[in-house]
C-alpha cells in the first residue's frame, strides 16, 4: 500500500515549480492581466519544452502518457503561481474527450498535434454542467448553430471542442467563417473565457462522443481546477504564515496573537486534507470507474469551499496591505473564485453526487 | 500510488469480518462495570482485537506490529458499527505506557488483570486550576517513609465512580525549575483511604466523569512509572495514544452512512428527507469533509508504511477536524429530524436509539475534552506552521 507520491511525480512537481517562479512570477502575472495575453508565448513554450502539451497524450500518439495524478500535480503547481497557462482545456479536457470520443484517424491526427503544442483546443461544454442558453444545434448539414458559454481558455487557443444538446462533441478551428468569439471579461485575469457564437458552421464531429463521454471530460476538468485552487490557497496560506511572522504590531510579531494564529490554524487544518482528497480523487479517476465520478464531484466542491475560505481569511490576515494591487494577492483570491464557479459550484457538484448515489431522481 | 493491501491482508480482513459475525452482537450498549462488558473485553483481548501486539508472557495476544492489520481491525469495526468497548483508559493508554515505561514487576502485576477487565483503570490528569494548562496542575505528594502521601483534587475523571485504579499525574518536586520537571506518574488504588470520588453529571445526562478529592492518601513509592519528575514525558506519550484513536474516518463513514440511510427511510409530507435539496445538499458537504479525511487518513497510513512523506501537519489536524465534523455529522441529523430531533432517552418516537443526539452533545465535550479546539489551533499554529508562541504575561510588551 502506497499513498503518497512516486520519486518521479515528486520531480515533476519540483521541476515545475521552479519552471513557473523563472517564467510565471508576479511581474509576469501581472503583465498578462493587464495585457489580456493570457497566453504569453514564452511561457507557454517553456512548458511544452518539458512536454506538458502531452501530459495525456499516450505515448503511441506521442505524448508523454502520464495519469491524472500527474495532471492534479501540474494544475496545482499552476495555481500555485496563479501562472497565466491555459492548461484545463488544451491539455487536460481535450486529450480526454479526443481519448474517448474521437474515430481513431481523427486521435491519429490529432493527439500527435496536441502533444507537439501546435494544435491547442478550448473546451465549451459548460450547458451540459447547467443549461442557460439552450445550447448548441447541430445537424449533419448545416453544421453547429448557437451560443457556447463560458468557453475555457480560448486566447492563445487554434481550435475549439463544443459540445451541442444531443451529447455530440465537435472540433471546429477558432478562425473558421461563420465563428464569432467574444471574450468575457471575470474577475480573474490570470485565464481566459469566451462566449463562441455559431452559425451553420461546418464542423468535425467525434464519433463516438455521447453525453457519457462528456460528464467524463468535465470529470476530468474538475479534478484539475480543484488542484489549481489547492495550489492557489496554499499559496495563500503560505504567504499569510510568512506575513503574520514578519508584521510587528504592538511590539511582536502578529502570528504570536491567537487571534491571527488561529485564523492560519483554521487555514490549515481546511487545506491539508485537501492535499490527500485531490491524490486521492486524481488517482480514483483512472483506477476506479464506479468511484472516480463521485470524488470528482466532491472534490471539485470541496476545494471551491475550502478555497473560498482560504481566499477570503488569508486576505484578512494581511490586514490592509492584502486589499492592495501593490502584493497581488488578489490574483490568488480571484483565481481561487472563479475556479470554485466555473464547470460546477460547489452546489452543482454536490447534486451530481447526490444523483451518482442514487439520492435524487 | 497503490491502495491495495495485498491477498495475505485480504485474508485477515476475511478473519476479522468472521470474527464480527460471529461475535458483534455481544458488544454492550455503552461502557460500564458488568459481567457483560467485561466478558466482551475479554473476547476482544484474547483474540487480538484489541491489546494485539501485547507480548504473551503478559497476557496478551502477542502479534507483531503491522499497521495494515491494526488498519483492518479499525475499518471492519466501524463499518460494522461494532465499537471496541472496552476500559479504553487501561488497555489502550495505562498498557501501553507500562510496556514502553513501567518496571517488569509492574508489568507482571497490572498488564494482564487490565487485559482482562479485572482492573479497571481512569486518568488522573486535569485539575479544577490546571485544563488545557496541564503542566500548572497542584495535587501534591511528598515521601513519608516508603510511602507518597498525595493531597489535592482531579476532575473530568471518566469512570473514577467505578474504577479500581488511577494513573495519576502528581507534583512530587515542588521545587524543580520548570514546572514541568516537577510531576510524577503515580499508581493510585480507587479504595485507598482518603480518596472521595463525586460523580458530575453531563449535559448528555450520563455520568461519565468525575471529581475526586485526595485527602492525605498514602500509596507505596514504588507505584511511580519512569521515576521521580518523569511524569510530564509519560503522560505525554499517553496523550499521543488518546489523541491518535479520536480521528477516525472509518467511523464517520459509517456514522455517515446512518446518516443517509435514515434520510432515505423517514419522510415528511410524504417524500423522504433526501428529497428536501436543503437537507440533501447539506449532507453531500458532510460527505465531501469525510471523504477529505479518509484521503488524509491514508495518506498517514502510507508515511507509516513507506516513510516518504511530511505528514506533520496532516497528523496535527485530525484532532480538530474530526471532532468538528463529527459534531457538525451528528447535528445534521438532528437538524433534519426536526421534532423528532428533540427526542431522548427512552421516548416513544425515538429514532436509532437516540444516538444522533447523543453524541451531538457527547461531541461538542470531545472538542473540549483532551486538548480543546483552541488548545489544538495553537497547536498546529505552532508546530504545524513554525508561528511563535503567545509571550508569557509580563515578558511581552505592554499594549
């Protein structure tokens, strides 16, 4: 019985930390948010460098052939950073559904593609975590029609996987006619958002794409977001620890006051768990088919509640200095906010548990 | 990662559950002295399930250690709902601590009678003056010949009203310079003269625990554990034992577990409490803190086996997370049994015996008793996260 991490994931992990605070610091950061690219190129070809693009590409198709558990360790580090990658979409939820649903010329194609960093799909399946805009038509000949909400990480993206109402997925290149993308603009600046508007657009359907194979992507995109958030609020947590024993006030350190102590204490004692259920969800994913959707629920929920709390708590540890653009901790805090939204809130998450139990018809 | 146990512990979870089949319906409803509970402390020592790596020659069951199988016996346990009821202060806390402390005549004359249940054992350690400050506490003994002579008061005694023995912690060199230096582990006999045991009732309506005064209560010198001013290292290994057994996932998965079957069971208006999306939502966030700690449970089992990981922080918590979530759990289910909730003792109407709210209020006095919340924040504070500690009155600054 072994829980904890192999030799290899503890390098990866290491390796990429120290990648992200040489290409992804603050300033970094800071130049993506206020620029919109939040695909700087530089970054982005250090990390296909070490291979990322293929993180779950099977070797046979040229990647790198990692788990879920590899995938949870890059998405924490990633959020750690609060790094300006888009990572959930192009190089978890697309090799995922390509894996699933794809024929096997369009994976021959494709996988290959994504592996080398040349083809980079944002993923549109938020109406199959909740509809709002009824979705997207499609008929085999006038193609995709209709509105794609909150397409993840669509700047720096060549192409898009949208799902339509039926459970059918389709990649569509983002420069095609007819496509018209309009950015979101969220608290968040670190990623980006789109609503994606078809009509009649000729499309390349995935074959053996069904509403399955989509609740098994968004699985996947919800176990990597949970990791960000875990990486974004021990970022956090850290940063207030360092703060609370460097700021004096009443002539001491003000991590020497309970009150201030309690609150890391708290932090902590919420976060640290967090760190074994994400392993824990990672590693079900690809090893228990009749539990790995359900702690890909409620690890997604739980993570956008702990993380919530860590967000709000770590700010009001650093007193007024952590209201301020001047540290940047807001890049943390709306990070972790907008993660806790995005392909399920904690409650929407939550049902689906409820109903992967049977406890809601 | 790997979470299989492998086929040779596969078979010991086959023996354990045969084990539970045949014998858990013997377990008594709550622990106290009787024939019955003593017999049931009996079958679970003698056949490992507890005490299971005493060494024969004292009476125990003589296996080595393995995690796994300690892990099993817990997991089938609790997802039996068959609790281990036995005088836990004895055989989980006083045995171990006379195996890693005590004398080998000590060892002969107390291991094997407390195995047996003939002994029953409390814990002499917090004072009216000195709870979540310990190292303060005041009962007092001094030598008198080849005797201690011990005055002052215990209270939050468990079982002192029907307990023959008490492991006491004492203050025998009043003059050491730290006060933790100064306190002793004594072995204090229940019928000693002298000795005044006061029962306080709980808000559970039980009487668990104690006061008990010492008046001029003599004990031969050589009932001390590990020697003079040795008391505050012993009581502390003890204290990790105590600590360790309060965080156990295994057992709020199956409280949890009650939890949901209830709610599919009672109904309101006709539909069941799970159809009511408040309930139902609140119980799934119930589910999602236990299931974070089963991970964070064996990601500490996993450093125990292969020793590859820094799970400081990961041990410091279970305290206060678990008894946190066990009360929330066990609220919960009082919420949503609504009147029902309300209902005690031997009412009519009573649901699952009235566990659910008895252990809501048994686990608001565990979040206090052995090392509050608070006392458990500054903990983890301190040595999870390396934050400095409160300075003592009169050294910090004025403010």
């Amino acid at each position: 019985m072994r829980f904890g991490l192999s030799e290899e994931q503890r390098l990866l992990q290491s390796t990429l930390t120290r990648l992200l605070e040489e290409h992804a610091p603050l300033d970094a950061v800071r130049n993506a948010a206020q620029s919109g690219d939040v695909a700087p190129a530089a970054l982005r070809d250090a990390l296909t460098e070490v291979g990322l693009p293929g993180l779950l590409v099977p070797h046979n198709h040229g990647g790198l052939g990692l788990s879920m558990l590899d995938a949870a360790l890059i998405a924490e580090a990633l959020g750690q950073a609060v790094a300006p990658a888009p990572f959930v979409a192009p190089w978890v939820m697309a090799p995922v559904a390509i894996r699933l649903g794809a024929s096997p010329e369009q994976a021959h194609d494709w996988l290959p593609a994504i592996a080398d960093g040349t083809m980079r799909i944002a993923c549109g399946v938020s109406e199959h975590v909740g509809s709002r805009s009824g979705g997207i038509s499609h008929s085999p000949s006038s193609g995709l029609s209709g509105e794609a909400l909150f397409v993840l990480d669509p700047v720096g993206s060549t192409d898009y996987l949208i799902s339509d109402r039926d459970g059918g997925l389709h990649r569509v290149a983002a420069d095609a006619p007819n496509v018209d993308t309009t950015l979101l603009t969220t608290v968040d600046r670190t990623r980006s958002y789109a609503l994606v508007t078809f009509d009649d657009v000729a499309a390349e359907t995935l074959p053996n794409a069904n509403a399955d194979v989509i609740r098994e992507t968004i699985h996947a995109g919800r176990i990597a977001i949970a990791a960000d958030t875990l990486g974004a609020a021990q970022a956090m947590l850290d940063k207030s620890v360092a703060y609370a024993l460097e700021r004096e006030q009443f002539g001491r350190v003000i991590g020497s006051f309970q009150a201030v102590k309690h609150l890391c204490a708290e932090m902590a004692a919420a976060l640290e768990p967090c760190r074994a259920m994400v392993w824990h969800a990672a590693h079900t994913y690809d090893t228990v088919p009749e539990e790995g959707p359900l702690l890909s629920c409620h690890v997604k929920a739980h993570l956008g509640e702990v993380g919530k709390m860590v967000a709000r708590t770590a700010t009001e540890v650093h007193g007024g200095m952590g209201f301020t653009d001047l540290l940047g901790l807001h890049y943390w805090f709306k990070r972790i906010g907008v993660n806790r939204q995005t392909l399920g809130t904690p409650e929407r998450a939550r049902e689906d548990a409820a109903r992967l139990q049977g406890w809601v018809a | 990662m790997d979470l299989s146990y492998g086929p040779e512990y596969e078979a010991f979870r086959r023996q354990i559950r045969a084990f539970i089949d045949e014998h858990g319906h013997k377990q008594p409803r709550e622990y106290a002295r009787t024939p019955e509970a003593a017999q049931w402390q009996r079958l679970l020592t003698s056949n490992g399930i507890v005490a299971r790596t005493v060494p024969k020659a004292y009476g125990g069951h003589g296996a080595a250690p393995d995690i796994l199988e300690s892990r099993i016996i817990a997991e089938e346990l609790a997802q039996a709902k068959v609790l281990p009821m036995v005088n836990t202060q004895g055989v989980g806390m006083l045995v171990p601590t006379l195996l890693e402390f005590g004398t080998e005549a000590q060892k002969q004359r107390w291991i094997e009678p407390t195995l047996n249940g003939e002994i029953i054992w409390c814990q002499g350690y917090s004072e009216p003056g000195a709870g979540s400050d310990l190292a303060s506490l005041r009962t007092h003994a001094h030598v008198d010949g080849d005797e201690f002579v011990i005055n002052g008061q215990k209270i939050w005694t468990s079982s002192a009203h029907f307990a023959d023995m008490m492991f006491c912690l004492v203050r025998t060199e009043p003059d050491a310079p730290k006060k933790h230096d100064g306190i002793s582990y004594l072995l204090i006999p229940m019928d000693t003269p002298g000795i005044e045991v006061r029962p306080l009732k709980q808000m559970t309506l039980q009487s668990g625990f104690n006061e008990v005064f010492f008046t001029d209560v003599r004990i031969p010198t050589d009932q001390i554990v590990a020697g003079r001013g040795q008391g505050w290292r012993v009581a502390n290994t003890t204290l990790g034992y105590e600590r360790a057994g309060l965080g156990n996932a295994a057992l709020s998965l199956a409280r949890l577990q009650s939890l949901t079957e209830l709610m599919q069971l009672e109904t309101l208006d006709g539909e069941t409490l799970m159809c009511n999306p408040v309930y139902r939502d609140r119980v799934l966030a119930i589910q999602g803190r236990v299931l974070a700690m089963r991970a964070n449970e064996l990601r500490i089992l996993s450093d125990d086996l292969n020793h590859d990981d820094d799970t400081n922080l990961a041990r410091l918590i279970i305290k206060l997370q678990g008894t946190e979530l066990r009360h929330d759990l066990e609220g919960l289910a009082v919420d949503v049994l609504g009147e029902l909730g309300t209902l005690y003792e031997n009412s009519p109407l009573l649901r699952d015996h009235g566990d659910f709210q008895r252990h809501y209020m048994f686990y608001l006095g565990l979040i206090i008793g052995g090392g509050t919340s608070q006392i458990q924040k500054n903990i983890i504070g301190e040595r999870g996260l390396g934050l400095p500690r409160e300075p003592k009155v009169g050294q910090g600054s004025s403010s």
